[in-house]
C-alpha cells in the first residue's frame, strides 16, 4: 500500500514537472536569388537611370533568425518570448543583430496575452494577413512599399529617388518601449492594442540641449472573421516632441516621421476566400503633421486589390494593382500619383522550400515641388530565387 501511495506521488511530481516545462523553439528563413531593378528619375530637363543586376536576399521574405519559447504556468496561463534579427545572407556580414522582433509576455486561455518590448504595429499584423503579396520587398505594392534595397541589397542610385528609396512609406513597421494587449476570438472579433512610450527629462543647459523628449504612440486594431471572409480595421498615432528643436521638416520614410512630428496612421482591409482564389482589397492612410506649424505635413493614401491562388496543389500565384496619391507643404516636399502593379508564382518543393519569380511595375506622375520643378519617376524590378523555412 505504502509502494502504491509513493508511485502515485512520484507520477503525480512528474506530471506537474511536465507541465512546468518550457519549451524554446529555433526558426527562420534564408531567402536568396537573382534580384533585377531598373529605375529612371526625371527632374526638369535631367534625366537620370539606374541599374541593377544581383545575386541578393530577401525578395519575396526578409531574410531572419528567430528564438521563441514559451512556459506552461498551469491554470491556462503560460509565459512566452521571441527574439528575432534579420539575416544578411548575401554577404560576409551574416546578420548586424538588428532587431526586428524582442518581447516577452503572458497569455491567459480564453483572454487574451499582454506583451513588452519591441513589436510589430497593429497596422503591419493586419497587413501580413490582407496583403495578396503576403508583404514581399518587391517594388509593385502601395500598400508595403518598399524595394529589395530595403533589406542590405545594392540600389540603382545612390540616395535612391524620392518615390523610390527602398524604405516603408505607407506605416510604421514596429516599435520599442512597446506594450501591446491581444483579445482571443470572441464571436468573430479579435482586438489588439498597443502603447508605445519613452519619455525622458533633463535640465535645459543650452538652446540645443537638455529639455524634454518625449516619444509616445497608441494603436487599436480590430478583425472579424465570418466563415470565409476577414474584414480589418486599424489606426495608430506616434508623436515626437522636443522643445529644444525648431525642426519642422516632415518625411513618411523609415520608422519615424522626424522630430516635433505627429503622425496618423490608418489602414482597412478585407479577403474573401472564395475556394479557388482568394480576393483582397486594401486602403492605407498615412499624415505626419509638425507639431511646430500645422501647415507643413506629408500625406499618402493609396489603394490596391489583389487575387492570390494555388493554380496546381504546388503551383501558387498572386497578382495585384493599386493606385495612391501623396502630397505635402513646404520647401522641396512633392505632390504626385503613383500607380503599381505586381505578378508572382511559387512552386512548391516541400513544405518550407520553394522557388519563386516575381515582377513588378511602378510609375509616379504628376509630380511637382514647391518651386515648380517636374518630377516623374518610373521603377520595375524582377527576381527569381529560393526561400527555405525552418
């Protein structure tokens, strides 16, 4: 009897050791090929054309290596982190350990989890879930548009045009000193939230230095999801303040609008699948406003609808055009249209592995400065290579 009772505890220890358990998991993607990009520059009378023909990375997914891991606390709680870089599989420099993902949090079943650090926005999750492109680095997409020089690749200029300069212009991306909340699916709606802070106070010593800076931002997020279709709907707002700075230029480009900037950010989107394809339609809104003097803003909306299908059980495409505008106020700041479009294949392997060719077309028009020079800019770019998963 007594052997019994202490085999039942000893189980008993084991099972509870069992659930305590963590588990840490390793994953990533090496994504590599052939990468085309022809782009032309028009100001006034001059003309300017570049270039590119490259072994390179990261066409139709950035490159990455990634840790996440997560403890099972017992009750439906568990804790959980990730921690990610990208990769530089192109070159001698295997990765400069930037971050592209670094957080730890906690999640309760039938809640939802809270998370710290440095996150992806609401607008960008939403985004890789909407995107018929699935957010490649391809030029062709107004609504992620970026170019594979974006991601360590060499580019046909060596600032790049204005309209193409290989960064994110539509969003922000992500964000550190992060705290973002995530409801589990209730009914169909799933929430998401974040709040970004990182204040910091020194006396004023002189005109240029010391005084207050103070970045901050919030953003909500909602998705329903109704047997076949998704619908997503978004807004985040980032603020840059310093009292000691009279900047009032504005940019869209990167991460952060400037200094003294307030930026707003939208997006709204909807997928239907409908069995043998599966549609999308996109709009994503951007202003970043000074906050020294309200008439100096950049703005850009753009639109885009897509399809995406499996032709064969390993053959899958995706094809998208969009449409958009962006205009500004002050010295140098440009107005114009833009157009692009965008053709892709894969061709499965296996599971994690697959070749890829893509294509895509961009064109600005209409494109005027404050001091009345025209500009137009004009971009394509091709890519055929592998990605592997793991």
């Amino acid at each position: 009897m007594k052997k019994s009772l202490f085999a039942v505890a000893a189980l008993s220890a084991i099972a509870g050791a069992a659930q305590a358990q963590s588990s840490v998991t390793v994953y990533g993607i090496v994504d590599v090929g052939f990468i085309g990009i022809n782009e032309r520059a028009t100001a006034g009378a001059t003309t300017t054309k570049g270039t590119v023909n490259t072994f390179g990375s990261s066409a139709e997914q950035s490159s990455r290596l990634g840790f996440k891991g997560t403890e099972d606390l017992g009750g439906g709680s568990s804790a959980f982190f990730t921690l990610e870089t990208g990769l530089n599989a192109d070159n001698s420099t295997l990765s400069a350990f930037n971050t592209r993902q670094a957080f730890a949090g906690y999640k309760k079943n039938g809640i939802g989890n809270v998370a710290f650090g440095t996150q992806y926005t609401p607008i960008h999750n939403a985004a890789g879930l909407t995107d018929p492109g699935q957010l490649n680095n391809m030029i062709g997409n107004v609504i992620f548009a970026t170019t594979p020089q974006a991601n360590g690749n060499t580019a046909p200029f060596a600032s790049g045009p204005s309209l193409g300069s290989g960064q994110t212009d539509a969003y922000t991306v992500r964000t550190s000193n992060t705290l973002t909340a995530t409801t589990d699916t209730f009914a169909g709606f799933q929430g998401t939230a974040l709040y970004t802070l990182n204040n910091q106070n020194q006396t004023v010593t002189t005109t240029s230095a010391g005084g207050t800076t103070n970045n901050s931002g919030w953003g909500l997020g909602l998705n329903y999801t109704w047997n076949k279709l998704l619908v997503t709907a978004n807004y985040q707002a980032f603020k840059s303040l310093s009292p000691t700075s009279v900047a009032t230029a504005v940019t869209l480009y990167g991460q952060t609008g400037g200094t003294n900037v307030n930026d707003q950010q939208s997006y709204f989107a909807a997928t239907y699948d409908f069995g043998i394809l599966k549609a999308y339609a996109q709009y994503v809104s951007r202003k970043a406003t000074a906050a020294l003097n309200s008439g100096y803003y950049a703005k850009r909306t753009a639109e885009q609808i897509g399809v995406r299908s499996f032709i064969t059980p390993t053959i899958e495409a995706w094809a998208s055009g969009g449409m958009g505008k962006a205009n500004a106020y002050g010295q140098g700041e440009p107005n114009t249209s833009f157009t692009a479009w965008q053709l892709g294949s894969n061709y499965w392997l296996s599971k994690r592995t697959n070749l890829y060719a893509i294509y895509g077309q961009s064109q600005a028009s209409n494109v005027t400065s404050i001091a009345g020079t025209q500009y137009s800019y004009g971009g394509s770019n091709y890519a055929i290579g592998l990605r592997h998963t793991f």
